[in-house]
C-alpha cells in the first residue's frame, strides 16, 4: 500500500472518530493580505466539510483569527505595525466583517451561527468559565455553530491570549473535544525551517513535547496572525495533558478538512501515554519522521 493512503486512512479514522472536534483558522487563510478581502469562496469550502462533519453526527466548534487582518486596511494600507489601539479597533470592525462571511457560508447549509468573544478572564475565572462552557454546549444543542475569537477589542494587552493556538487549546480543554485541528499557511512541523533548509524533514507524529521537539519550533511568525509554531506547541502540550488530540496542517488550499482526510501532510500530536504507574511514558518516546 502507499505511504500516502496508509497516512489517509490514519487520518480518516482519527478524524472519524472524534465526537468532537475544534477547528482553529489562522487569520492567512480567512484573510488575503493582497486583495485585502476576505477569502470568500475558500471559506465556502470549509464550511463545506464542515458541513459533512456535522451530518455525520460529529459537533464542531470554529475558533477563528482574522478581526484585526480584515480591519487593519481602515488604519493602514502599508505594512507598518499598527499601534495597540489600532488594533483593537481595528479587530472591532474586521470582526463584523468575518462573523458577515461566517454566517453566510454557515446558512447556506443550514446552520444557525453563535458567535462567542472571549477574554482571558473568560477562562480563568471560574464562574464565566462555566458559563462560557454551557453556552458552547446548549449552542452545540440545538445544531448551531459556534465560532468563537478572542475580544480583541476590550483585551488588555497585559491580560489577553495573543494567539488563538492556546485560546482554541483552552476551548478544546473546556468542552472535552477530541481533536483540534489547527490550520495554517505551513504544513506541519519541521525539524528546521523548511524555507532556510531544503533538508528539513516533517515530523508526521509527536507523542511528547520534548525539548528536541521545542528546538524545532524556532519563532517564525506569520504576517497577519500572532501566533507561530512556539505558540502551536504551547497549544499541543495543553490539549495533550487532558487526553485530547492535535493536527497541525496547511489549510491554504479548498477543502482544507478533507485534505487531512485524503492523507494530506499533517504533524498529529497524541496524548502522552501513561505507563502502569500512572505516570507519563514519556522518556522512550522518539518523534516519527
Ligand atoms: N484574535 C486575532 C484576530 O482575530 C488573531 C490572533 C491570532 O492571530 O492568533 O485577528
């Protein structure tokens, strides 16, 4: 059999079996910095497997980036930095823009949108964090779809998340979700950066966060989101620890969830194994390439 459709069907039943599933949408893919619109016709076909998750009986939740990208064109159109408070207003007018697209992909196939803005505070204090939690699951009740950011807008820069790889870990964590799926503008983890060394490898399997898997890291960042691969392992590790499962893979291209599914590449990161003892198998634990 080829290496390519062993990799599909691996997918298809990790992605099949999830009940529940957290798709993260970096802000270059919703977002397209040249046109400076929002990347319509991509969304319809993630919307579209989206659409086939649900009616297989699996629930998603949306985390999605791209408020500040859409805004940011009333502020600036070069390429400079835009000031804190820029950008929080900016995230205030691209968000409606985004929530606009989202809801109109969503109702085509049916589907009612919720659309939840978080702050960190939202998480860390007990009480928002539980009724944070029962909103998601009543919205997940009734076969609407949630889609949550961050609340750019009202974030202090001191108390926020930055990057929605560890806001969408932290929904993964509260709603119990078994798969988050992080699409991006990269395919996966790489021992080295892929763009400065043409030797650099994907790892295709991460069964623990080990330094030598932090190495690979490195800072890149992306134009128009905060987060990079540093802030995809923090997510990696916080999901691991309570049991759930993490694909990283390149949503550029149409149909990003059923690329996954057809084999596409993708760095998939499982739970950390306990031994007998009750304790993390970690230290015989080597990346596969
Ligand atoms: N919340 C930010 C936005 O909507 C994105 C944060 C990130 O890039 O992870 O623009």
């Amino acid at each position: 059999m080829q290496q390519d459709s062993i990799a599909a069907i691996a997918n298809s039943v990790q992605l099949l079996s999830a009940a529940r599933l957290i798709v993260k949408i970096g802000s270059g893919l919703v977002f397209d910095a040249d046109t400076g619109e929002i990347r319509g016709s991509w969304l319809e076909t993630l919307i579209e497997d989206v659409a086939r998750f649900v009616g297989r009986g699996q629930q998603v939740i949306i985390v999605t980036s791209g408020a500040v990208a859409a805004g940011s064109r009333r502020f600036c159109r070069s390429d400079r930095r835009l000031q804190a408070e820029e950008k929080q207003a900016a995230a205030a007018i691209g968000q409606v823009q985004l929530m606009i697209a989202y809801e109109q992909s969503l109702k085509h196939h049916g589907f009612a949108v919720g659309q939840l803005l978080l702050t960190a505070q939202d998480i860390d204090n007990r009480h928002r964090y539980l009724n944070v939690r029962s909103t998601l699951q009543q919205l997940l009740k009734v076969g609407a779809v949630p889609v949550v950011n961050e609340n750019d807008a009202t974030a202090t820069t001191d108390i926020c998340f930055g990057d929605n790889d560890r806001l969408a870990a932290r929904v993964a964590e509260m709603v119990n979700a078994d798969v988050l799926i992080l699409l991006s503008s990269v395919d996966g983890l790489f021992t080295e950066d892929p763009q400065e060394n043409q030797f650099a490898r994907m790892i295709t399997e991460v069964r623990c966060i080990t330094p030598e898997i932090q190495a690979m890291a490195g800072h890149s960042t992306a134009r128009h989101g905060s987060g990079g691969m540093v802030t995809k392992l923090m997510a990696a590790s916080m999901v691991m620890d309570v049991g759930c499962e993490m694909v990283i893979s390149n949503g550029s291209k149409p149909y990003p969830l059923a690329a996954i599914e057809n084999g596409g590449p993708s760095t998939w990161f499982f739970p950390l194994a306990k031994d007998k003892g009750g304790h993390d198998a970690c230290a015989n634990c080597l990346p596969q390439a």
